[in-house]
C-alpha cells in the first residue's frame, strides 16, 4: 500500500522541512510514501473563503484515483491516540487496498464537494496548527504509527 498527503503549497520555513525531509526518509524504509503539493492558488485576494474552497477543492479532487481511501485531517475529524492510529493504518494494508490518501486542505478547510467524497476524517488535536506545521507532525506520527506496527522501540508506552 502506498501512503500519500495531498498538501496545499509549498512549506516555506526551513526547519519544518528539515523535520519534514527526517520523517519522510524514515517511512520509505517501512512503505512508499510521497508528499503531494498541489500549488498555491493565485490572486486570492479577488476571492471569497467560499470561492478560494470551491476551486482548491477541484484541485484536490483531481489527485483522487478511483479505489483510493481519503482521510481528510480536519478539526472536527476523529482523534486517535497514537496506537489507535497505527491500529486504523494496519486495518487499510491488510484490507488490500493500493493507495490511502491524507489531505490536508487550504486555510479555509475544505469544500462541500471534497466532504462528500471522503471516507474518513481524522483530528490531530482540538488545537490549532499552521497547515505547514500539521505536515511535520503527520509525517512524525505515520512514523510512529509503522514503528509501532513493527514492534520497534520508538514509541514508549
């Protein structure tokens, strides 16, 4: 099974890259893994929030492949420890399916049209983090959740 986060742009702040760029190394070693970047939006000051969602949400959808399983991280998505996460990754290998999608959406979240085609919703935490940041810690918890599945002792209890 091969991994994807769909991302809204670049990420900007180097040390976010570098934390980024770690974590990433670390998961090809257990499963394919790629970071998807959909490119920021242009002229964005002549839009809504409404429009802004609407037309990243049709790029977003484009990346979607039929038989993929999309998860949207998203504030009202359902937490997981990090053991149930590991859990939720295991149950998608075993069940055969070739490519399990996360997204990560635009400053605004996501659109209707996005909502309507996902599968599942996962929150990172009832906080708030930059869409920058909630790359970094992603990838840091998908290796924490094959570290976990292969009993090895990067994870403490």
């Amino acid at each position: 099974m091969k991994i994807i986060l769909l991302v809204i742009g670049k990420t900007d702040d180097a040390y976010l890259k570098t934390g980024i760029e770690k974590f990433e190394k670390r998961l090809k070693h257990y499963l394919p893994y790629e970071m998807k970047v959909i490119p920021d939006l242009k002229k964005t000051k002549n839009l809504s929030t409404s429009q802004q969602k609407t037309q990243e949400g049709q790029l977003i959808v484009q990346n979607f492949n039929p038989g993929d399983f999309f998860v949207l991280l998203d504030e009202n998505g359902k937490n997981y420890s990090s053991i149930e996460f590991s859990k939720m990754i295991e149950q998608r290998m075993v069940s055969g399916l070739k490519r399990l999608v996360f997204v990560i959406g635009g400053p605004y979240g996501f659109s209707d049209e996005v909502y309507a085609k996902a599968h599942s919703k996962i929150s990172l935490s009832k906080m708030t983090f930059s869409h920058q940041m909630v790359r970094l810690i992603f990838t840091e918890q998908l290796y924490r959740a094959m570290t976990i599945l292969k009993n090895e002792p990067y994870h403490h209890e």
